[in-house]
C-alpha cells in the first residue's frame, strides 16, 4: 500500500511540475516615454513569468546594465518596483508571490528608453 501511494504521490508531482506554466512576455519600445532616444534593434528585453514559483524573469541582451522596473495592475497601482542590474548572465529574478488573474503592465527603464510589456495571468 505503501509503494502504491508514493508512486500516485509521484505521478501528482510530475503532473504538476507539467501543468506549471511558464509566460512568456515580450517588450516594445515606449516611444511615449523614451523622448528622442531609440533603442538600437540588436538590443533584446525579454521575461518569463513562472506561475508556480511566482517568479518574473527578466533577460537582457547586454549583462550587467542598471535598469528600473515597475509592474502595474489593471487599476494601475504599483505591485512591485526596483532598481537594480542584470547579473552576470544578463538575468533579474523578481519574486513577485501570488498574483490573482489579471493584466500587468510592466515597465522597464534602461538607459534612458522605456519598455513596456504586458503580463496576463488567467
């Protein structure tokens, strides 16, 4: 009987671990906020938010780069904000914990030009 509820146990976690959804979400220049600096075409802002870990994972195409970021809800107040720097692989992990079903805005300032990108959480 034993072995028998480990195995289910095992096959839950595994099921789990598949069901878990990692979503992507992609960045477009705010040429609203970004004034008259463009942002060169060879430079790639990314993140993958993780919903099991609640983890928001940033990428960067140019390692160790100062950056800011604040994500919004859909009425506009602030879920989490920071200033910080991409690691040494061009990464930023932000724990952001549970969040309920929604949109969010998410802004990113790196020198100067503003990104924005949308994260939905069905």
């Amino acid at each position: 009987m034993k072995k028998v509820l480990f195995i289910a146990f095992g096959l839950l976690v595994m099921f789990s671990m598949v069901m878990a959804e990692e979503i992507p979400i992609t960045f477009r220049p705010d040429i609203t906020h970004s004034g008259p600096h463009r942002s060169p075409s060879n430079i790639v802002l990314t993140a993958d938010y993780d919903e099991a870990e609640s983890l928001l994972t940033f990428v960067y195409s140019i390692p160790n780069t100062s950056f800011s970021y604040s994500i919004y809800d859909e009425d506009e107040n602030i879920v989490s904000e920071g200033t910080t720097a991409f690691d040494e692989d061009g990464s930023y992990e932000v724990l952001l914990g549970t969040l309920p079903s929604g949109s969010y805005q998410i802004e990113v300032v790196i020198n100067s030009a503003t990104y924005i990108g949308t994260l939905v959480i069905e």
